[in-house]
C-alpha cells in the first residue's frame, strides 16, 4: 500500500518568475526604518511629515491616536492640524523656526503643537509622490496633561509632596489662579496660598 499526498492546485512560480530577493542594502534600509518607528513610538509624542501641499507622508502610531481627539473631518488629516500647517506656510519661516499652538480639545485635553521644516528628504528610488520632495512640514503632537504628570512625578519625589500640594502644583502648571485653584479642589483661598507657600519652602529647599 502506498502513501500518496495531494497535489496542490494553485500554480507554482518558477525561479525566473519570483520576485529577486532583495539585496543587503534593502534589508538593512527596511530594519532601520523599523527600528526608527519603534524609536519615534515609544516616545509618546506624535509626529506628523505633510507636503507642502499637505499631503500626508508619515505619522506614527501615537500620532493617529492623538489625531482620534479633534472632531471628524472629511480629510485623512483634522482640520485643526490643516489649518495650522496653512499658517505655518503662509507665515513663510525659515528652516530653524518653530511655530507652536495649543489645543484645548476637553477640560482635561490640551495638546501642544509645533511644526517646523523637515529638510534633506532621502530619495526612496521609489515612483511615489514623496520620493522626489526637498523639504517636509514636521508636525510634533504632545499631550500636555500627560507630560505635566510626568514632571509631576518627579518633582513629587524630589519634593516629597502632599497629595493636595500635588494637586495646586498641577493647576499652577496650568496657569490656573488662586482663585480658580480653591475653587476646583473646593477649599478656600487661604489654604490654596498656605500650601503654595510650603510648596516653594520646598522647592527652596531641595535646591539649597
């Protein structure tokens, strides 16, 4: 009795019809690219390369995510982000300018974002509408409330801060008022100015 397998059904390409394989140089150029998004994602920022014609060339993972806050728009990118780049363009900057603008999305979102040119563009050798670019608009997105905790961190360890000393450092980061400070935490004026007083005595301290 013989064993017998099945034959496949769909066509086998020859080696003269594979695709080559693709040389060193493209290896190592596809597992620098990787290890570059790898970079760019774990740093909690969003960056955005845009045409001058607004065209969207590369965002990263944290990038799309960021991008979910602004209302829907018809256009891959948001309209805030359209428009920015629009004033960015039209203010004519130079290479080494930056052009920054905040974004209150929700009380408890606030995104920074700058934008400056990207210059010195590889060419990819590849027919596409970026590969013979020059110069690219660099859009950064940051998420401020998260960057404010993480300073937040440190400084409540250097510190030693209280919880509610934690709490006014983050509002006066917020460039919140005395006022407005007693009244989002619901205490009064006096204990706002009493604890900022021993967050400073702090801060003198641990600098001393």
């Amino acid at each position: 009795m013989s064993n017998s397998f099945p034959l496949s059904t769909s066509p086998v390409a020859l080696d003269s019809e594979r695709s080559p394989a693709p040389s060193l140089e493209q290896q190592v150029a596809r597992l620098d690219l990787a290890l570059l998004q790898a970079v760019l994602n774990s740093l909690g920022q969003g960056f955005v390369v845009v045409s001058p014609t607004l065209q969207l060339i590369y965002w990263n993972q944290r990038a799309v995510e960021l991008c979910r806050w602004f209302p829907p728009s018809r256009s891959t990118l948001p309209e805030e982000l359209e428009t920015f780049c629009r004033l960015f363009l039209r203010r004519n900057c130079p290479e080494s300018q930056v052009v920054l603008a905040d974004y209150q999305i929700e009380p408890t979102m606030r995104l920074q974002v700058s934008a400056r040119w990207l210059k010195g563009l590889p060419n990819s050798g590849e027919p596409t509408a970026a590969a013979d670019l020059e110069q690219a608009i660099l859009i950064v997105l940051q998420d401020r409330q998260a960057i404010l905790e993480e300073e937040l961190q440190l400084v409540q360890t250097q510190l030693e801060l209280t919880k509610r000393e934690a709490e006014i450092w983050l509002l006066l980061k917020q460039e919140y008022s005395y006022q407005e400070i007693a009244q989002t935490l619901q205490v009064s004026l006096n204990t706002v100015k009493t604890h900022i007083k021993n967050l400073y005595s702090k801060k003198r301290i641990y600098q001393c």
